[in-house]
C-alpha cells in the first residue's frame, strides 16, 4: 500500500490548526519520536504534532485521510509493544500537551481526563479525596497509552485491567468525525459496548482525546510481603494455594533469580538472587490484614519459602516493593 509524504503543502495546513509553535520537523524530536522502550527497530515520523483538543485532531485526521497520510498518536513512548513507533512516517500526534483533569465527581466515583494524562500524577490528585485508578503499569504512563493498549500491571488479580474502568470516551476516527461512546451509567445493557472496541486497539481504530474512569475508594490499609524460594515451583505452588484459599491479593507479581540480580545491581538492593514472590492485601483495618498475612505465611511455609520479609502499611508496602519497580529501569 502506498502511502502519501508531508510536504509544504500539508505543513502550512497543519499549522494553521495548531500554530507554528505546536509543530516540529527538528531531528532531536523527530528521534525522540521514532521509539519506544521496546526491541523494534526505529522509524522516524516526517512530523510532530501537539494538539490541544479533538477539533485540532479532528481537523489533522480529516487532512490525513484525504491524503493518505499515515498518523500515529503518541502518549508517553513507554510502550514496550512497539504500537507508537510511526512505522511509515507521516505525521505523530503527541498528546501529552492534552493533559488536564477536566472533571472529577467524587460523590460518583468518576473523573473525565484528557488522554494525555500522566495516571501516576492522576492518582496522587485522587488521593487527597481517597480515591484511586487502580492499573498500575509500572512506567509513567499516559491514560490514552493505557486505553490504547489496554494496560494491566501488578493489580490486575484483585481489580482487573484498564478496559474494565472505563466507562465513556470521546474519540475522533481517521475520517476526522469525533464520536462519544459509551454512558456514565455503571450499569447499561443498551447497545453495542463501543468502548471495549476501542479499548486495546492500540491507535489502529481512533485517536483518544478524552476518557471518563471509575474510580476506587482508597484502602485503609495495606499488607505487603516478599517471598523467595529456592525452585520456581514451589513459588508459582505458592500462588495457586493463595488464589485457591479465598484470599484476595491486591498485587502479585513474580521476579525470577536472572530479574533479581539485575535489580540489585540497579537499585543497589541485596536480595538473594532466588525466585521472588510480591505480594500485597488491601484492607479496612490493619488487625484483619494480619490475620490474612499470617494465613500467607503459613502457606508459603508450606511451600518451604526461604525467608519471608513483610508489613502492614503504606511505608513498609513501599520498601517491601522497591525492588519491583525498579525492575523496568534496570532490564533497559
């Protein structure tokens, strides 16, 4: 398939959308734009855009698609699946300048952001209001990277993954049109679920500009422990008796002994270099939670866990998994 170039033509159109200073052609950022944090080979775009709302996206698509422009939306260049390198050029739209928090009903549980949305920095403007989204990724994710590739991380086991917090979106289709879809009902058996079309669709389908999300009352409490064992086995025996137990972990995350050396070297940590299992509660009280970390224990004893390192807390939650996130800086 043959696909158009952008040339001065389409250049003076793009900035008359956006103005000149939201438009770039410089080497630097058009390298910075050629990759992710994954193994594919780079691939440079002919352009970067920064739009501020879906009209300009709209605007930019409807040009795109008249001229077989290829377009690819940009979040925060985390990805580590390769989806936002401009595999045939053409024109990037970086989104990261639409990053504002236009609604938060907290009586709802709900808050409407724009797709360039940092969910570290989301999270730490809920928690004054006790609330959080609970996938969590690892790196500093965009909230429009996290639909687009419909993003998990370390709390899926207890809350699921990003598509199963969304709950309407406005979206703009290569042809320009801007749609909105989905409802802030949390319950609706209405119609086609558009959203979970376009959830995970990896910037194939629609360019994201604004997401609504459910949010989560903020634990209590939290439980944390660090697992190592000696075989592999006997840590993934582990997590099939926690699962089967009716315990409910919030986080549960695995690191082999090769991941483990790594991290260490990295975060200057000294952790055995054995199969590693994290593992976190939320709770109400901090008397429950040890009730279910000593419920833990004991299967993990039965497991023949070598050492079994925990506690209760947001502090102690957050030394106990240092070596976690130090996991994607060091395996660069």
């Amino acid at each position: 398939m043959e696909y158009g170039r952008v040339t001065d033509r389409e250049l003076e159109s793009i900035r008359k959308i956006v103005g000149s200073e939201r438009i770039s052609m410089g080497e630097s950022i058009l390298e910075l734009h050629s990759k992710d944090e994954s193994f594919h080979q780079r691939r440079k775009p002919d352009v970067v855009v920064w739009p501020l709302s879906a009209a300009e996206i709209s605007q930019i698509l409807k040009l795109a698609n008249e001229k077989r422009i290829p377009v690819t939306p940009w979040g925060a260049g985390t990805s580590l699946e390769g989806n936002p390198i401009p595999v045939e050029g053409g024109i990037v739209l970086d989104l990261q300048q639409m990053n504002h928090i236009l609604e938060l009903r907290t009586e709802d549980l709900q808050v409407r952001v724009e797709a360039g949305v940092i969910y570290k920095e989301l999270n730490q403007t809920l928690s004054r209001h006790g609330l959080f989204f609970p996938p969590d990724p690892g790196a500093s994710a965009t909230i429009g990277g996290m639909v687009g590739n419909n993003a998990s991380g370390i709390r899926t086991i207890k809350y699921g993954a990003t598509k199963d917090f969304i709950l309407s979106m406005v979206v703009i289709l290569p042809s320009g049109e801007i749609i909105h879809v989905g409802t802030n009902a949390i319950k609706s058996s209405s119609g086609y679920d558009l959203c979970r079309l376009f959830v995970g669709s990896e910037g194939t389908l629609c360019v994201v500009a604004e997401v609504t999300l459910r949010l989560i009352g903020l634990p209590a409490e939290f439980m944390a422990a660090v697992v190592q064992f000696n075989p592999i086995r006997e840590a993934t025996d582990t997590v099939i008796q926690i699962m089967r137990s009716g315990l409910s972990p919030a986080a549960l995350e695995f690191l082999d002994a090769p991941t483990v050396q790594v991290v260490n070297q990295f975060k200057k940590l000294s952790l055995e270099e054995r199969p590693t299992l994290f593992i976190e509660f939320h709770g109400v009280s901090a008397a429950g939670l040890k009730e279910e970390l000593e419920m833990v224990k004991e299967i993990c004893g039965e497991n023949r866990s070598l050492r079994f390192d925990s506690g209760i807390g947001r502090e102690e939650r957050n030394r106990l998994w240092e070596a976690r996130y130090g996991v994607r800086e060091s395996s660069r």
